[in-house]
C-alpha cells in the first residue's frame, strides 16, 4: 500500500488543499470540519497554516491545527488510523469533523450544522467594496470580542489562494453606519457554500441587520451557482441558532469534537 505523506503547506501553497476540499464538498452541507471557507477565513493570517495529508500524490486529508484542536475533512475512505497517530504526533488533544475510533466525543463541545435551500430573498446587504472594508472590519472587530480582524488581514485574506471564493456582504443602518457583516465562500458550482464569520455590531443588534447579511451572502452565493449554503455555530450559541433559523436555515446536524483516548475532559459542573 502506498505511504500517506503529511506535508505543511504556506498560505500561498494552499491552492492543491482548497481543490480538494471544494471536490469534497457535497451539495447540502459540508462533509468533515473544514470547508474551503474555513481555510479562506485561516488565511486572513499571514503565517497560517495548512496541514495536506497525500496518497501517491492524491490529497486524503486538510486539516488545520487551531491549538491543540485539529480541524479536518478527509476524502471518502481515508486512512483514519494514520490520522489519528499523526494528530497525537502534533500534540492535538481533540480532532473536529471526523470520528476516529477509540476517541470520545465531548458532550459540552456540540456544533450546530444548518443549511439553506436557495430562495429569493430581499436584503438590505451590499457587496463589500475597497471603500467599505474599514467598516466591514469595524464590524467585525464590534461583534466578536477578542476580534483581531485588521485591513491588513482582510486585504492578505483576498489576495490568499481562497480569495476569489470569499463573497463579503454589508448592511448599513439607514444613517449609513456600518451594522452587519457577513463572509460566504463558495466552493464551486453544485456545492455547498459557507458563512464564516457572521456577525452584528454590538450598538446594532435586533433589527434584522444580522439576517440581511446572512440573506445577502447566500443570495451571493447561490448566484456564483452554490447549490445550498451552510454555517456551523456552537450549540449554545443561542442568537446565532435563533438568526439562522429565522433566515430560513435548518439543522442538518450536531458535530462533536473528539478527544484523545489518553486525555480526560473535566465534567461540566
Ligand atoms: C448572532 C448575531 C449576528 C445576531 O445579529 P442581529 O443583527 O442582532 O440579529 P437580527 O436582528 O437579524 O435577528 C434575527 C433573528 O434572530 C433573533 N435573535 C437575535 N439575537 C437574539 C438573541 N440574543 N436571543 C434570541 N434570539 C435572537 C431575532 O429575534 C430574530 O428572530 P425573528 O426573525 O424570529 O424575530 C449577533 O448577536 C452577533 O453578532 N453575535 C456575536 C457574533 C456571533 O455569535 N456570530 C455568529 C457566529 S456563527
């Protein structure tokens, strides 16, 4: 049997990465726990990092190592033993998006999967222009705590090999100031797009500007030819569930992420 090869790619030598994700990719919902978005959404990052696992130079495995988590989406049939010895060997405790045997899954670390069926829609969301990416980082920056989201960063995320599948949405408050955003990634026609990240400026939340930015980016995308759009968000997310499901999403499924055999996780009190 041929060896599996891990190789670390740089943000510029991710193109073979993202292919194979997109292929991977089915209609409805993404497969494992990367989507091509969710690498385009890591490349914001200068110095990110891509894992590529091959088989006679045929991609099996993307992963990203988000600190001791690995995130990763493998082809149908993939060697999963040799996932998990080489997951151990860069010191993850935890593995998102498949099930390796013998790891457990963590009951308070559920992910909510939805997806949306393409509709019309009417949305006040516009496509995010040079002029406007100050405000669309603003947004970000007021919607997330701990946002590390820069011009920089958005400008080094579009010129990253994911860039052309990013559609990046705003709305604006009647006044004119920046409300909402949203990101969709497309991943080729006939699959399932994703939104990462969405979010509303804190001073703005509750008058449907979040759901004209999720509505807008899947208009965007569905147009690109997606033939659905999805979003993971975690479960006890509970604005983020009641948005999505209030933009026409439903709940595909719940993701868990596994732990190592060797590592305990403390029971929530
Ligand atoms: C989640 C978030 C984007 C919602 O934005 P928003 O602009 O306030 O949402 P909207 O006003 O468009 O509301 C859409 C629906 O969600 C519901 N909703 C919004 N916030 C809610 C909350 N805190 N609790 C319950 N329901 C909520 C609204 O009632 C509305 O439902 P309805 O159409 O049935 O009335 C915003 O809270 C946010 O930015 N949170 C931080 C970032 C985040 O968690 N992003 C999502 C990560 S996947």
């Amino acid at each position: 049997m041929a060896a599996i090869t891990r190789r670390h790619l740089t943000p510029s030598a991710t193109g073979p990465a993202l292919r194979a994700l997109a292929a991977w990719t089915p209609a409805d919902a993404p497969g494992g726990g990367l989507h091509p978005g969710d690498v385009g959404w890591h490349l914001r990052f200068d110095d990110a990092g891509v894992l590529l696992w091959s088989c006679d130079d045929v991609p099996v495995t993307v992963g990203v190592l988000d600190g001791t988590v690995l995130h990763v989406t493998t082809a149908p049939g993939a060697d999963l033993a040799t996932l998990a010895a080489d997951a151990v060997d860069l010191g993850a405790d935890a593995v998102a998006g498949v099930s390796i045997p013998g790891w457990e899954p963590v009951a308070d670390q559920r992910w909510v999967v939805l997806s949306w069926a393409p509709r019309p829609v009417t949305s006040r969301a516009v496509p995010v222009t040079a002029a406007d990416v100050a405000d669309r980082v603003l947004v970000q920056r007021a919607a997330f705590t701990g946002s590390t989201f820069t011009v920089d960063r958005w400008h080094t995320m579009k010129q990253s090999p994911a860039g052309d599948l990013a559609v990046d949405v705003l709305v604006r408050t009647p006044a004119g100031e920046p409300a909402a955003a949203a990101t969709g990634w497309f991943a080729g026609p006939g699959r399932c797009g994703l939104l990462e990240p969405v979010g509303t400026h804190d001073r703005h939340r509750g008058h449907g500007y979040g759901r004209d930015a999720v509505l807008g980016a899947c208009a965007a995308l569905t147009g690109r030819g997606a033939s659905a759009v999805a979003v993971v968000t975690p479960a006890d997310n509970q604005a983020a569930v009641a948005l999505y499901r209030s933009a026409g999403f439903t709940v595909v499924r719940e993701n868990l992420d596994r732990v190592r055999p060797d590592r305990t996780v403390a029971a929530p009190h």
